[in-house]
C-alpha cells in the first residue's frame, strides 16, 4: 500500500509494535522518503523507487532496511548487481 506521509506515519506507528522488519514502499511520492525516515520507528524496503536513482547516486538510505531487486523491473542484471553491491556496502538486506 503506498500512503501519503500522514498515512505512512499512521501506519508505520500502528505496525512498530509487531516488530515488523520493514514497510516495502510506503510512500506514494518518493521524494517524500527523507521526511519519513526521519520520523518513522519501522524500517523500510524499497522496490520501485530504486528506478528514479542509480547505483552511484541512491536514494537516502538511513531507515532503510532492505532493497528489493528485480532484475526485469531494474533493467537487467548488471544493474540489478550493483545495486547488490552498494546494498553490500551499506550493510541492507538484498
């Protein structure tokens, strides 16, 4: 379910006491992703998101849990293979 950043943070405060590892995409605008990091106790995955970015310029990754790679939704293997490798780097789930 992608939710505005009121919605997201109603939902991510609901869902923190399960003990949820993450939230995968929560937001429906992705530029809204730094505000709700910055706020949320729950982790988050992300899927799609990673298609506005790259590699070497990934979106704000503190909060973030998980990426969630695809290689026929991120344009193949090779992209998908770096985005294991910085997911590597920063210590996330892949």
């Amino acid at each position: 379910m992608k939710w505005s950043p009121p919605g997201a943070n109603v939902g991510a405060a609901r869902v923190a006491p399960s003990g949820v590892e993450y939230l995968e995409e929560p937001l429906r605008d992705a530029g809204d992703l730094a505000g709700f990091l910055a706020d949320s106790r729950v982790p988050v995955a992300l899927d799609e998101t990673l298609l506005g970015f790259s590699p070497l310029s990934p979106p704000p990754l503190r909060g973030v849990a998980a990426l969630i790679l695809k290689a026929s939704v991120l344009g193949g293997y090779e992209r998908s293979l770096a985005w294991a490798r910085l997911a590597r780097r920063e210590r996330l789930a892949a």
